[in-house]
C-alpha cells in the first residue's frame, strides 16, 4: 500500500479566506469577547505583526482595521468532507484524518496518472485550485504519511524498510499525544520519535499507555491502521462566506471559482456531469439573488462552466453586496469518459455548438436563444417550429449546404410582388433561374395552398425564393431571400 497524505495547517483561515485572492488583513479567533486569542491571521494581518496566540485586544491595537472571525469548527468539518469528495477522482480509498487531514491510498493510482510525480503535482495543483493551502507527503503506512505531512516535510517514501530511519528525526509533537505526555517525555530528555523507538516499550507502555506505543507501531507498520473510508454525498451543495461584501462581478467569480472547482472534482469521482446549476447571492438585508444556469450538454469542465457563468453575472445587477455564496447541482446526469481523437469527430463538434448556445444563453437570456426544429408539411410556413436548442440539430445547421432549393430565410408572411410586362419585379425585374415547383397542401385543414415556386435572380444578382398563385387571378409573392 502507498498512502499520500494532505495536511492543512491553516484550514481554520482558509474557510474564511479562500474566497478572494487579497483580502484586508483577517484573523481567527479562539472565542468571542474580550479574551479572545487569535489563532490563525492571514499575510496582511501578519505584515502588520499580528501572530497566532497573541490576544485579539493585543491585534486590535496594532491592526485597526483588522478583521476577526469567531472559529467554526463544522465549517472546517465540511471543508474537510468536500475535499475527500474531491479527491475521489484519484482513488476510490479515501479518508478524512481530523481535525485538518485527509489521507488518499493511491498505490493503485499511479499508473493511471502517469506516476508518482504527476499524480503528485495533479493533486497540489487541485488544491491551490480550491483555494486552501497543504502539505503533502507519501509513505507505506497512513500514519507515517500523516505525520510527514504534519511536520511540512514533503518526502516520497515507498519503501517500508526506510521507514524507522525516516521518521526518527521527526518532534514529538507531530505525533498529536497528548501534552502532558509530551511534556513527560520531555522532562526525560525524549525529543524526537526516534528517541521514543530506544525507550523500552514495557516502560513506555506502563508510564503512558499501551495506545502511545500503539500508535509508533502503526507508523512503522508492525500494527493494521484501519481507516474509515470517506463517501461522497450523493447530492452537491457548497457554500462559501466572503472575507468581505462583494457587489462586481470579478470577486464573485473569483469566488465561485472555488464552489465550481470542488463541484467538478466530486462530478468527476462520481462519474457524472452537471445539466442545472442554481448558485445563490447571500445578502445582509435582502432577500438571496438567485441565478439559475441550464446546460445544453451536462459537463464537468471547470474552465468552461466559469466562462458561461462570467457570461451570466454579466447581465445581473446586485442592488447590495453579497456576503456569501452557496453552488447547487440542481441536475446532474451520467458522463462517460471517452477517447480523445486526433481529428474532431461527431461527438466534439456536437460539444462545440453546445458550449456555443450555452454561451449566448447566458449572455443573452433563455428567451432570446431558440432552436428550430422541421414538421412533416408540404407548406414553407408551416413547416418548422420552435423548440429548445439543441446541439445536434444546430450542428446539423451548420454543417454543409442543402440541396434543397428552399432558402433558410423566410418571411414571416408572403409580400405581393409588383408587376411589369407580366413580369415579377424586386428591386428590377426577375429572371426565373429555376422552377416551378408546385406544393398543393392542407386541404384538411381549411388552410389549402396551391403555389408554383421559383428561384428568381434580380439585376443585382441576388436571389429570392418567389411564387405564383395557382387560381385564377393569382399574383406573384416573395416568400425568402437565398443567403
């Protein structure tokens, strides 16, 4: 086995921070009231001289404009929670590691991702994406690897065997025991693991508890470490608080960034894709602003998701600031993977003209973007209607030229044409290139036509779709114009 662990030593900060990427300077405190300790500040707050354990009163005299936030455990839970889901995409052996931990077993993995390097770097990657930052590191035993990570140290153990030697120069106080252990330990001259390994183990044992001794067995893999693996929810929600209000739109996007990135991920280890999102605007004195966004295709492409939800945010207008922000996945359907070709194939151009209808719905509204579908009738008027976009209709659209001999742009009723010598006339007499074609439909209806239609060029060689009435007395009529 090959455990990788990820340990977020600032993840009491980044459940308040991440949502923007400069903020005024921000603290975390221990409590509320007057003798509130920080435990956490952000960089500005630390330019300033504002440090962990200082007391907020102590922060408030140096930094004015410092910003203090009570601690929420349950967030940094549920930050927690989102992260395994995330990292599902990369093994199906995930566990969370409280209170700031999540361990992948990813010996199965490696292959997959191109090796131990690439999964590694995919996966700090991923995380700087979801705006927290980490530590990581990998070794035979999750303890092992845990506490690598615990202490910042970035090794790629994969050998059991180098184990004990590795982890013999680690402090005492990577191992999470509790402090008054430590501090006996200490007292004794015992600083490191290492010196732990040469204590007797029936002394240790007798003065602090079989479970301590316990713990150095299972970093050393003398001793199973069972761990509980995590499973997704089968529902997506994820909200985020703004360090700060935010009314334009670049914060906000930079922020749902974040929600989309973590959608994506838990898309991916589910193996689905995303069709209806709902993202919601919290405010202070109103009411939420919500914004509804319909796929034409379900996708888990973050990249692409922010381009159409930039294009959305640009047509909405907060009448105050948002304070946080919360993504729903109000659809999601299956998604198989699929082979990349070397040429564009049918499935990729049908992805293209989705994204692109996607896009100008977004920007444009729902309402202004429609597609057309054709209805079995002889009759021109008749024999379309229209529906919701869809991308393989619209690709069809677009691919190559008819034969027909119908024009794509039609009048919305037919204009009498005038006449000249018994001749058709639009901007100059008409020459008849092509025709008669004669449609006599709809006698069941009560809407019955008989027509003799004509392709007809005009001095300037345009060309129009024209026809003549087939009763007695008919004229002629435009009917559309040939691109």
């Amino acid at each position: 086995m090959l455990w990788l662990a990820l340990s977020f030593p600032r993840l009491s900060l980044d459940v308040f921070a991440r949502g923007t990427p400069a903020s005024e300077p921000l603290a975390v405190t221990s409590s509320v009231g007057t003798d509130a300790e920080v435990i956490a500040c952000n960089r500005a707050a630390q330019r300033c001289g504002v440090r962990p354990h200082m007391p907020l009163a102590a922060a408030w005299a140096l930094v004015a404009n410092l910003r203090a936030v009570t601690r929420d455990v349950a967030a940094e839970r549920a930050a927690l929670e989102r992260i395994a889901a995330w990292a599902i995409q990369f093994t199906s052996t995930v566990s969370i590691a409280a209170p700031n931990g999540v361990l992948l077993e990813i010996a199965g993995s490696l292959k997959l991702f191109g090796g131990l390097a690439s999964l590694w770097a995919r996966i700090e990657r991923g995380i700087a994406a979801l705006g927290y930052e980490s530590a990581v590191a990998c070794a035979p035993t999750p303890l092992a690897a845990r506490l690598f990570a615990r202490a910042r140290l970035a090794v790629r153990i994969r050998n059991a065997d180098a184990l004990r030697l590795a982890l013999e120069p680690l402090p005492l106080e990577t191992l999470g025991w509790p402090a008054r252990s430590v501090a006996t330990l200490r007292d004794a001259g015992i600083h490191t693991i290492g010196a732990c390994f040469a204590l007797p183990r029936a002394g240790l044992a007798r003065r602090l508890g079989q479970h301590l001794l316990d713990d150095l067995d299972r970093a050393l893999g003398c001793l199973a470490d069972a761990r509980p693996v995590f499973i997704p929810a089968a529902n997506f929600t994820s909200s985020l608080a703004l360090p700060a209000p935010a009314q334009e739109a670049e914060p906000l996007i930079f922020a749902t960034r974040r929600l989309l990135a973590e959608l994506c991920g838990w898309l991916a280890a589910t193996g689905q894709g995303v069709q209806r999102l709902r993202l919601a605007l919290a405010h202070e004195d109103r009411a939420d602003t919500r914004i509804a966004l319909e796929l034409a295709a379900a996708s888990r492409d973050p990249e692409h998701l922010v381009t159409v939800l930039r294009e959305r945010f640009a047509r909405v207008n907060l009448a105050s600031p948002a304070v946080a922000i919360t993504l729903t996945a109000e659809r999601v359907t299956a998604l198989a993977a699929r082979n990349l070709a070397f040429l564009p194939d049918e499935q990729s151009r049908a992805e293209t003209v989705a994204r692109l209808i996607e896009r100008l719905r977004a920007r444009l509204g729902d309402e202004s973007v429609r597609g057309l579908n054709t209805v079995a009738d002889y009759r021109p008027e008749l024999a379309w209607r229209v529906c919701e976009p869809d991308g393989k209709h619209c690709m069809d659209a677009l691919g190559p030229a008819s034969a027909s001999s119908r024009p794509l742009w039609l009048l919305a009723s037919p204009a009498p044409l005038t006449e000249a010598a018994a001749t058709p006339c639009y901007d100059g007499p008409l020459t008849l290139v092509a025709g008669p074609e004669r449609i006599e439909s709809g006698w069941w209806d009560g809407n019955d036509v008989a027509r003799d239609y004509f392709i007809a060029r005009n001095p300037t060689e345009a060309l129009f779709w024209i026809y003549r009435e087939c009763h007695a007395g008919g004229g002629w009529f435009l009917h559309g114009f040939f691109g």
